[in-house]
C-alpha cells in the first residue's frame, strides 16, 4: 500500500498537504496519529530563512513525532534556494520540497512558485541547484500548468526526473483556475503514466471513497488531503480503514470531536500562550464544527473571545446537549 520517496518510506498512500495557516506542527502533530503518512509544513520563503529574522524558522521547525516530515521552501534564487535546502537538511528534514503552484501576489514579486513554474529554464536551475546541494530526497509540487494553453507539468515532471528528483506532486488545477472548478485527474494520471518516479495527485480528496477510487484507477502512488482535513483529521483514519477493509467508517461521535478540539486548543495554549494559542486555533475550532446545529452561533462566539477558560467553556457547552 505504501511506496518510497528516495529512500523514505511512504508507509500509507495518504499525506497532508501543505497549507498556508494550516499545516502547523501542532496540527501536524494532530493529524499524524490518525494516519497521515507524510506531512508537509506550510510553504516558507527560502530569503526569509536565509536573510530574515529568527522568527521565520518557526515555521520550519518539528517534533520528532511527526517524521517523516517534508519541509517546502520557495525562492527564485538557484544560490539561495540551495543553500536554503542544506539549511533544511541540517534541520533534519526528511524530504525537502519546491513550492511551484502558490501564485498568490507576493509570489510574483520574488518570481517564485507558480511564476516560477512560468520560467522552465530558471525553474531548471533552481532543481538542479537544490539537487545538488542535499542527500535527502528532493521534491516538487507543481499545478497542471499555468493556464490550459500552458500544461507545463508534464515537462517539468520529466525534468524533475531526469535531474534526479524523487516525486513530483501535481495539483490539477491550473494557476488561472485558483481553486475554482474540479481538479483534472485525467491529467494527473497522465502525468503519472508519463514518469518513473513517484507521482502524488493532489485536488478534492476529501473522503475515503474519493481517495479509494483516485487510487484505484489512476498511476498515482499516493494522493494528498488539503481542504478536506480541515476540522476532519479522521479523513486520514477513514481512508486507512477502508483502503485495509473496503468498509465505510462511521464518521467520529460528537464525544470525539469535542476531544480532539479540547486537545488542539490545549496544545496551542501550552506551546504558544494564551493569545497567539487563540489566535492560530481559532479558525480550526470553527472547522471542526461545521454542518453541526448551531454552527454559525458558535463560530461568533469563539470569534469574540480571547480567553482561554471561556473558550474551553464554549466548546463544552456547545457540545453538551448534542452529546446528552
Ligand atoms: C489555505 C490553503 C493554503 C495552501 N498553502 C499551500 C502551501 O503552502 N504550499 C502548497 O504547495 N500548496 C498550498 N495549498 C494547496 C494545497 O496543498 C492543495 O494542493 C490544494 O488545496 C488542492 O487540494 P485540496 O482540494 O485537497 O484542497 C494551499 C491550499 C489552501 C486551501
């Protein structure tokens, strides 16, 4: 069931994407239990960890527990970019990864991510540059290309291999798409079929069905959960169940998800203090709440509040009459 990126072993074909204000370590460390079999941090300016301040490495740093981990830097600098990776390596990552799908404003600025993906020869010296300076697998997250005139993945995938890359993920989405429309799997498959090395397709997985049937009938050795993780870290216990038995898990108790907010909030408080603890939890414990009655009550309230007890406070009492 699982595969190999170089020589880390994949153990299970589902893995956390990397996102922006998400993928944490805390919420790395809240998810891995439940099955993930890599996590990703969020994408982190290769300048900034070269030339920025101290602060920046939060971002990159990890427990133990969460290996093996991928670390993502993006950058236009083939100097920086690999002085970066070796910054990364010396950290202890597992896998280093090239952001190449963020075309968020600030990104074109720094010619990086998807724009980079837009310069196939800066792009080129960029990996051959990161590849040489580490011993640790190296990675690449691209889109399908920039719009549908320019499917660039196909040629950047075999780039990646031939420079000795160790994976290539694909959103199948083009830049221009953002996140609007469906994700091409078709073209994700294609690519997969197109390349040795592990392809690992990214794009509206977001229960064990969908994850099943990605699996099953593309060349994609692993696929990745982004927005539907949100709030819903069992996504990774359910997919694992029913790759194993074919069965449908039931979807947590109102108990569990209480839990696993309490615990989440409590890491957060304990680790960063009271107010940035509030501050990162705070759009998490309003995702682990939707769809449930009185949903939208709660999300004003924790909205409100910036304290610790009464937070606790909140989410106890609004479980309490779903769960009496
Ligand atoms: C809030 C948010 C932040 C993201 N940040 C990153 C990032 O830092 N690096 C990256 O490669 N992709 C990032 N992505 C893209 C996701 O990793 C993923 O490829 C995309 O959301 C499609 O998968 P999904 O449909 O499962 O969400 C982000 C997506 C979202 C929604």
């Amino acid at each position: 069931m699982g595969f190999y990126i170089g020589k880390v072993k994949i153990a299970r074909p589902a893995l956390l994407a990397p996102m922006e204000h998400v993928t944490n370590s805390i919420f790395r460390r809240i998810v891995k239990p439940f099955g993930a079999s890599l996590v990703f941090t969020e994408f982190c300016s290769s300048d900034g960890l070269i030339y920025g301040k101290e602060k920046i490495w939060e971002m990159v740093r990890f427990h133990e527990s969460e290996r093996p981990i991928t670390i993502q830097i993006f950058g236009s600098s083939p100097k920086i970019m690999s002085e970066c990776a070796k910054k990364m390596e010396d950290l202890g990552a597992d896998i280093l990864d090239i952001n190449c799908g963020c075309s968020v404003p600030r990104m074109e600025k720094c010619r990086a991510g998807a724009y980079l993906a837009k310069d196939l020869s800066l792009l080129k010296e960029v990996m051959e540059s990161v590849r040489k300076a580490v011993k640790i697998p190296v990675t690449i997250k691209i889109r399908k290309g920039w719009d549908e005139d320019r499917l660039t993945c196909f040629e950047i995938a075999k780039t990646a291999e031939s420079i000795g890359f160790d994976a290539v993920t694909v959103h199948g989405r083009t830049s221009v798409q953002g996140y609007k429309g469906k994700a091409d799997w078709d073209t994700i498959d294609k690519v997969a079929r197109s390349v040795k090395i592990p392809v690992i397709g990214s794009g509206d997985i977001n229960s064990a069905e969908i994850a099943f049937e990605k699996l099953s009938q593309t060349s994609v050795s692993g696929v990745m959960i982004g927005r539907g993780v949100m709030g819903n870290p069992w996504v990774f216990s359910e997919i694992t169940k029913y790759l194993e038995t074919g069965i449908n898990p039931h979807p947590p108790t109102l108990q569990e998800k209480m839990e696993i907010m309490l615990k989440h909030f409590q890491m957060a408080y304990e680790e960063h203090g009271e107010k940035e603890g509030i501050l990162e939890t705070r759009r998490h414990l309003i995702w682990y709440v939707k769809g449930l009655p009185n949903a939208a009550s709660f999300r004003g309230k924790i909205a409100a509040l910036n304290n610790r007890k009464k937070i606790i406070d909140e989410i106890k009492f609004f479980f309490q009459p779903l769960i009496n």
